[in-house]
C-alpha cells in the first residue's frame, strides 16, 4: 500500500532558477514565489517564502543583485509568503544596509494576531496539509509585523519606479496585487496560481470566490505583458494572461451563480454540493487543474459564505453524535452484515461508501483483533482514495488518515 509521503512543497526541494523575463524584473521560484525589482535605490520584494525556502531564496538573490532591500510588498500573510520577513532584516543588519520596510494590508496584522491565538490549532492542521514529518515545523509564528498598512490600495515610488498595490479578497481576506507600470508588470500573489483556485480549503477559514474572480478581471484591465504568480510559473504576453486569468474568472463565476441560483430556489446544501459542477470546457481547462483545489471545495466555500449550518432536515438540527447513531444502526443491522458489506463495497470499487461501512461496524463492540482488521481496511480504502486523488490537500487528508489507521492495525 503506497503511504503517505512529502511532497515537493514539504522538503523545500522544488526552487528552481530564478526568471529574468525583462530588465529589472526577477521571480525566485519557491513555496511561494518572491518577485524582486531593481530600482536605483534598491531592491523591492514582492513576499517571501516559507522557512525552508528563504534561505534559499536569498542567495539566489544574492548571486544576481547587490545592495540593500529597500521596501518588501506582502501580498498576503499565508505562511509561505509573509513569515519570514525578519530573515531580511538580519541580513540587512549584517551588511550594514538601512532595514527594509514592510508593506501589506491592514487586515494582515488582524491574520498574524489570529496565528498566535490559535498556534497549536494552525500547526495541526498544516501538519496533515502539508504532509509536514513529526519533529519538523509546520507552523513558525511571524516575528516582524509591517511598517505600513493600508485599506483599499497605497501608491510608493522607489528609485524612480512607481508601485501601486491594490486590495482584492481572494484566497484570503489581507490579500493584495502589485502593478509596476513602467514594467508593465503585476505581482499577482496567489490570485493566480497553478491551477484551480483554493477556495473552500476544509481546513482554513472563509475564501472569497466572486471576490477571486473579480481581482482577476481588475488585474486584466491593466493590460499586463508580465503576470508573476504567487506559485507556478511567470507568464507573459497579454494574450496568455488574458486566457489564464479570464478563464480562471469564468469558472469561478460560473460555480457562484450556479450556487447562488439554487439556494434562491430553496435547494440545501448538500444536493447543491452534489450538483453543481463546472461545465465540460472549464473542466478540461489546463488552467483549472484540480492540483491543490478543486470544484468540490470551491463549491463548499461559496455555500459557507452565504448560508448556515443548518441542511433543512430538522432532525438534524439538535442531533444525537454519530458514532451514537451508528451504534444503534449497527445494533439493527448487525456487525457481521456490515462487515460484509464494506468488503463487498470495496470490491465493487465503491470506496467512498465502503469507508461509511467500517466507520459504522467500528462503532460497535468489537474485540482487539476485530479492531485491528477494520483500521488495516480502513486504511486501504483511505490509500485509495489518496492514490486517485489529483488535489494535494484532498490527498494530503487522505494519506494521513491511511497512516493512522495503519497504527492503529498495528502494521505502521
């Protein structure tokens, strides 16, 4: 049985080299992207990577660009963008270099606060996320806070450039866009990606989809020949960014309507879950590739900003917990019948239903040996899932679970 394993955004092995598409411009491929222009009195960055990156990141800068960072644009507070920024200030401090200054939206001093409350929720659930090993760290608290921060957009000039940041929700609810018009150049953060925009993460709190889509178009209107994402790689050429950030905008606009429509038609959440889909041209978009989300939890994002918990069946409104439940179905059922039933579900190639089947015989009184035959089952059906799983979060879940209930069969 394959298991879980790091990926390429856990080992910090994916920095390639950096790009040079114009004169000025770089982007430091990493987890995330860091976008560096030259200026005459000295260097701007645009975010900066997750811990095992950074360092990284900055030789590379190093080994192309001399002088001192001079201002950092941080266009959210995703740990992978915005948590290393003292890094800077040490090697300023080093070199003899005036620090840099810091620049984000306000609401990112709201986020950083919000990591320290809830440090130890943050760094389980990035643990299973990011597929992060024991003895490793999976959520550093940001130590610097920033210099400047501003509501709907804020225009600096550096070195005779001009940069204009703007305020779109998106992945997050800090998030900004960078535009250099004299380089013709937007940092586009993680507004753009490698594929289908992370909205609705089941770990992670409200993303924006409409909102998404709507900061894609403002990015458009600017008429960009360089777009440098927060992950993936640089495109250029008005053309190519049109289609990637057009069709990405189409497609989020299409799962909000679709959304919205049904619940204006007094549908619940969980038929307008199982219905709503992409139409078949998205699907098969390159720029809409299930990697790291996917349609499903875009689905769930848009529906958790504009409705309840509440699914229209009162029963379930002040249920009893479920392992209850299934402790008297099964004790209708039977143990053996249901046991039965997950095996032959898993050999039918149901094996979504088949895990509901051994989560309901668990619930029962079953001895040692029992218990140990329905988690090594557990954990294959979760293995499979996993292994055909294109999203990394979805399948990040997936292996995690397979791993713990290979402990618990005892064959870890």
């Amino acid at each position: 049985m394959k298991r879980a394993r790091l990926s390429e955004a856990a080992t910090g092995k994916d920095v390639q080299t950096p790009v040079n598409p114009v004169p000025g411009i770089w982007m430091i491929p990493g987890f995330g992207n860091t976008g560096a222009v030259e200026t005459s009195e000295g260097i701007v960055l645009i975010d900066v990577p997750g811990y095992r990156w950074v360092g990284a990141m900055l030789q590379m800068l190093r080994e192309r660009l001399g002088g001192p960072i001079h201002t950092v644009f941080l266009t959210h507070g995703h740990l992978d963008h915005a948590l290393t920024v003292d890094v800077l200030f040490d090697e300023a401090q080093k070199k003899g270099f005036p620090p840099p200054r810091v620049v984000a939206h306000r609401n990112l001093v709201k986020r950083f606060n919000r990591y320290a409350m809830l440090h130890g929720y943050h760094d389980h659930i990035n643990r299973i996320q990011f597929a992060v090993p024991a003895g490793v760290q999976a959520f550093p608290l940001p130590k610097r806070y920033p210099d400047i921060t501003f509501d709907q957009s804020i225009s600096l000039s550096v070195g005779g450039l001009d940069f204009h940041a703007f305020y779109a929700l998106g992945e997050t609810d800090d998030a900004v866009w960078l535009w250099v018009p004299d380089k013709k150049t937007v940092f586009a953060g993680d507004l753009v990606i490698m594929g289908m925009p992370n909205v609705g993460n089941p770990f992670k709190v409200q993303r924006y989809a409409l909102e998404w889509a709507q900061g894609l178009e403002a990015i458009v209107a600017k008429e960009p020949e360089i777009v440098v994402p927060g992950h993936g790689n640089i495109i250029q050429g008005k053309a190519s960014i049109r289609e990637k950030l057009l069709t990405t905008s189409r497609a989020l606009r299409h799962l909000h309507d679709e959304v919205v429509k049904r619940l204006n038609a007094g549908m619940w959440y969980e038929d307008i879950l199982h219905e709503v889909d992409l139409p078949g041209d998205l699907k098969a978009s390159e720029h809409l590739a299930p990697v790291y989300g996917c349609t499903r939890f875009v689905v769930h994002g848009i529906l958790r900003q504009y409705s309840g918990w509440y699914d229209g069946n009162p029963s379930n409104l002040f249920p009893p917990k479920k392992i209850d439940i299934q402790k008297e179905i099964l004790s209708v059922a039977g143990k053996e019948a249901v046991v039965k039933k997950a095996y032959a579900l898993k050999e039918a190639g149901k094996t979504a239903m088949a895990l509901q089947f051994v989560d309901l015989a668990l619930a029962g009184d079953v001895s040692e040996e029992e218990a140990k035959k329905l988690h090594s089952l557990k954990g294959e059906l979760l293995g499979i899932m996993g292994d055909n799983e294109p999203s990394y979060i979805a399948r990040n879940i997936f292996y995690n679970g397979h791993n713990e209930e290979m402990k618990l069969a005892g064959e870890d």
